[in-house]
C-alpha cells in the first residue's frame, strides 16, 4: 500500500521504517523540516536499535519519503496512520492539538480530493478521543462512505521498538461499534492478530496495559524495599513469586467483578500493611489496596440500591463457588447493609448449611447476620419468585430453572460473568462494573 505516516517522532518513524521493510510505500509527514530533510536521506531522528539500517535501506530503496505538506501525503496515499505526540498538559491531562490540527490537514485534503481513504489513529489517546474527533472533524466523510476509521494503539518499547514492531506483545483494532469486520490488508498492517473493540475500548487497552505495568513496578520496588528492611533479597523473593504461573503471572484475577474477600487476602493484606507500620515504612500501594477494595464495596451496594427495588435475592452467598465459607465475603457485606437499611433479602446457596457451620466461620456470621436463617430459601426459584433485584455471584441453578420465575421486570446483577443470562427475558445488566 502506499501510506502517509504523520509525526516522524519515535512511534511514526519506526512505523514508517517497519512497515518500509514489508514493502509498503512510506510518506512520512512532519512539520519541521529538518527532520523531513533527514529522514529523506535516511536518518532517523532517534537512537534505536535496528531504525538506521531499516531508514537508509528504505531510503535507497525509495519505499521512504517524506514532506512537509500534508495534502501532497494524502494524495499520494491510500492510508494514513497519525502518530505524532500527545504531550501532558500542567494539568496532568493530554494535549491533543497536534492530533487535531494533523486530522483537519487530512480531512480538508479528503473533502478536496473526495477520495477513498483509510485512517488510523496511533497517537495514544484517552477513552472517547477518536469518537469527539471523528465528530467534529470527520462527520461528513463517514457519512458519505469515503473515510473508514480505525484506532489502533502501539504497543512499542524504547530499546526493543523495531523487535515489539515486527513481534508485537498485542495487537488491538478499534472500530466504531467493535464488530465490524476488518480488512484483512488493514488488520496486517502493523502486524500480529488483532482483538477487535469499539474505539473507546481500544484506547482504554492502551491505558490499561501502561497502569498494569506502573503497577508491577511499583509492587516490585515495594517488596525490594520491605526486604531490604528486613535484610532479605527481594530480587530472589520476587522471582519466586513469579515462578507461579497459575495464580500470580495469569488471568486469574484479572476479571472486574466482586470485591475480594475470603479468609486470606484480606486477613494477609491487613496485617502486612500493620507490620509495615509497625516497621516504620510507607509503602502507598500496600497502603491503599483495602482501600480501593472497601470503596468497590460501597460501590456494589449503591448499584444495587440504584434499582430503586426493595426486594433483593441473592443467589450464591459463600465468598467463592462451591464452598461455605462466608468469612469475609463481600456478598455478605452487601446483604448486611441492604438488611440494616430496611431491604427485603432473600437468599439461596446450595453449599451453604447453617447447622454445619463451625468455627470462625459460624462465630462471624452469628455476630454480623444472627437472622441469615430467616432469610435462606430452599432452591434458586424462591429467591426469583421473592425478588426484584438479584445479585448473581454463582450458577447455583441452570437457565432452564430459571426460567418459569423470571420476569420482564426482574433486574439481575450477574457478578460471576455468566453471560447466557443475557437470554433470559428480564433487564440484565451484565458483570456489575
């Protein structure tokens, strides 16, 4: 294809070497002339391993070119990919000027022309930007067929970009509706199989994926600086913790849903946050984590409270499935609250009986929800027939039980991701978050 990339900055010129190198025929665009005149002769603006090998050769080649003028790009192009920076304002929010004054270069070029064109957005921007300039800038050549529009995020990191190019860790394409199909000589472009989202799905990829990596780092640094305290090696500490590819690098507990709770990880994170307090240390993100939890479960109360219903079912109880363990689970945090606010409960779990309970399991329930007996049912069915709201953190019962007690007002709050619910005749409002 031949493509315009606009920003001859890190992530255009290596986009522009990379995609050189597959045959494609590169205009890059970019308003300082210097770095026009350079990459012209095949000298790449930044210091990357494996980017002046590529730009000379595409150079030479004369897959690479570049210039000032942005219609003489477009006209020459039958794609353009805008990758120039997003820089932070004093505010700590991103400055999208150079993506808007770049996207109207393109559209007044496009509405001139009345050409077909292909346009993808690089530049990383916040959830909702590719929609509020598409709106404003492109409206009518979407609407006239012309101009089909993607967000694709770059997943590139200094040091390793022209590898993380051509061997990408992810691939995302962000459609208007996420579900319209592709071209496979689109989807190709920048290499791997992509997930297809809407736009704002893949701008929050990208936002979600740097947090994630923040985090790690700062998790990492704070294990290294409680075992520097405690003279431990908190290298060896975290490469055991990484050993485990079940639990710690998985998909595990990466599923918005319930707060957590059981008997550990709150049990464990309350009392190392003490120990670290009592050691004299700060440690912000430990710090914070029951934090965020307790305000999740505030959360979860006031969504389900936002039915404005009186008459709450539960089905499932126990912190997680096919257990009765019910300390500290956060379906009995809610169902404590909805109670002392004046709620109708009514709740089922298939696991859970009361005559059985021991030990610190019985004495918590006896001290926060004494009357927890009154309000079990005997199947899932009387919980439906007894409610208007219900929570749903387990199958304790299948679709087709279900169904004969399930009306067209009933709200259901599925907690556990089951998304077959969606077929029962009812107001379903998927995962809580």
């Amino acid at each position: 294809m031949n493509i315009s990339v606009f920003g001859l900055g890190y992530v255009g010129a290596v986009t522009a070497a990379c995609l050189a190198k597959k045959g494609h025929s590169i205009i890059g665009v970019d308003l300082h002339p210097a770095k026009v005149a350079a990459f012209n002769q095949g000298i790449s603006p930044i210091v990357e391993p494996g980017l002046d090998a590529l730009l000379k050769s595409g150079s030479a080649s004369g897959h690479i070119t570049a210039t000032v003028n942005a219609d003489e790009a477009v006209a020459n192009s039958e794609a353009s990919i805008i990758c120039v920076g997003t820089p932070s304002l004093p505010s700590g929010s991103l400055d999208l000027n150079y993506v808007l004054s770049v996207a109207r270069q393109i559209a007044a070029a496009l509405t001139a022309s009345k050409k077909a064109h292909v346009l993808i957005f690089r530049s990383t921007m916040l959830p909702g930007s590719t929609r509020r300039i598409v709106g404003e800038v492109f409206a009518g050549l979407v609407q006239a067929g012309t101009l089909q529009i993607y967000y694709c995020p770059e997943f590139l990191r200094e040091g390793t970009a022209v590898r993380d190019f051509d061997e990408p860790s992810l691939a995302v394409v962000g459609t208007e509706d996420g579900s319209s199909a592709v071209p496979e000589e689109i989807a190709g472009l920048l290499g791997g199989k992509p997930e297809l989202l809407r736009w704002e799905g893949a701008e929050m990829i990208k936002y979600s994926c740097n947090y994630f990596h923040a985090l790690k780092v700062g998790f990492a640094n704070e294990i290294g600086r409680l075992c520097k305290q405690l003279g431990e090696d908190g290298k060896r500490v975290m490469q055991v913790v990484c050993e485990d590819k079940k639990l710690n690098i998985s998909s595990y507990y990466m599923r918005p849903g319930a707060p957590f709770g059981g008997s550990c990880l709150p049990k464990d994170v309350s009392a190392l946050h003490a120990f670290v307090r009592h050691e004299g240390m700060s440690l912000p993100l430990l710090e914070n984590t029951l934090a965020t939890n307790a305000a999740h479960q505030q959360l979860f109360v006031q969504l389900i409270e936002s039915k404005q219903k009186r008459r709450i079912g539960f089905l499932g109880l126990a912190f997680k499935a096919d257990t009765d363990d019910l300390r500290g689970s956060p379906l009995v945090a809610a169902a404590e609250t909805l109670y002392g606010r004046g709620h109708s409960l009514s709740i089922f779990d298939p696991q859970i009986n009361l005559s059985r309970l021991i030990g610190s399991n019985e004495q918590q329930i006896q001290q926060r929800m004494p009357h927890l007996a009154q309000l079990m049912k005997s199947t899932a069915n009387e919980v439906l027939q007894n409610s208007d709201v219900i929570v749903i953190s387990q199958k304790c019962a299948t679709l087709e039980a279900l169904l004969p007690d399930v009306r067209p007002d009933h709200h259901i709050i599925d907690m556990n991701g089951w998304d077959e619910l969606r077929s029962l005749p009812c107001q379903y409002d998927g995962i809580c978050w």
